[in-house]
C-alpha cells in the first residue's frame, strides 16, 4: 500500500507540469476545446485553475480577488503562485457548489478525507479562539 500511494504521488509530480500547459493550452484555444480559467461564483469570488503570478494584478484589479483558496499541492503552488474567503460550507456542501459551476472538475475520495480533516481542525480552531480552550467533539 506505502509503494503505491509514493508512486501516486511521484506520477502527480511527474504530471503536474504538463497538464498545465495543457490547461494554459486550453484557455488560449478557441471554440469547443476553450476552457474559462475561472468562473465568478459571486461579486468577489472566483472558481477555477490555479491563479499563477501574471494573474495576479489582474485578478485583484479587474476581478477584486482578495484571497485564494486551492487544494494544490505545496509543491504546485511553490513557484508559480502568490502567498479569507469565508462560506463556512462543509466540505460536502462545497464539493457540491464547485461541481455545480465547474462540471468537468472531479473531487477524489482522498481529496475529500482531507477537506473533511483540514474542516474539523478549522472548526476546533475557531472554538477554542472564541472560548479560550479546545472544545472536546
């Protein structure tokens, strides 16, 4: 199981690069093969690829956005990336909002154990600043 799960994540390493391009790619084509690089969700809030370092002044300038949430990978987000947007969703109820307005995106189990993990740490986090103390769940 341990070989397996190194070699899932040397082959995403391996392959993180190319299919960026290949989203860069697709963002550039026009007509069917074209893919929006977000979608506005509300006034200031966007859905899509990873917002790489060009974006930037854009993004804030022409679109307001003022804070990025990913489930990248550090190693993704390393060199081609900048440094709350608060709905306070469950993990479910956030898959569920980015599929509905990005259909082609997939969310995998693992992808979702640890929204589900990083949710429980966020909420415990947030109880123990308004009480002083860790709440017991």
């Amino acid at each position: 199981m341990a070989a397996g799960a190194l070699l899932e994540a040397g082959l995403a390493r391996v392959l993180f690069y190319p299919t960026l391009l290949y989203t860069v790619f697709r963002g550039k084509v026009p007509g069917r093969a074209h893919r929006d690089w977000y979608h506005r969700i509300d006034p200031t809030v966007l859905l899509g690829a990873l917002p790489l370092r060009g974006m930037t002044r854009r993004l804030v300038e022409d679109e307001n956005v003022r804070g990025v949430i990913t489930m990248n990978e550090e190693y993704e987000t390393r060199f081609l990336c900048n440094s709350a947007k608060v709905y306070n969703w469950s993990p479910e109820e956030a898959v569920r909002a980015i599929t509905k307005i990005r259909s082609h995106i997939h969310i995998r189990s693992g992808q979702l154990e640890v929204l589900k993990e990083f949710h429980k740490e966020i909420t415990a986090g947030a109880a123990k600043d308004k009480t002083g103390h860790t709440s017991q769940t």
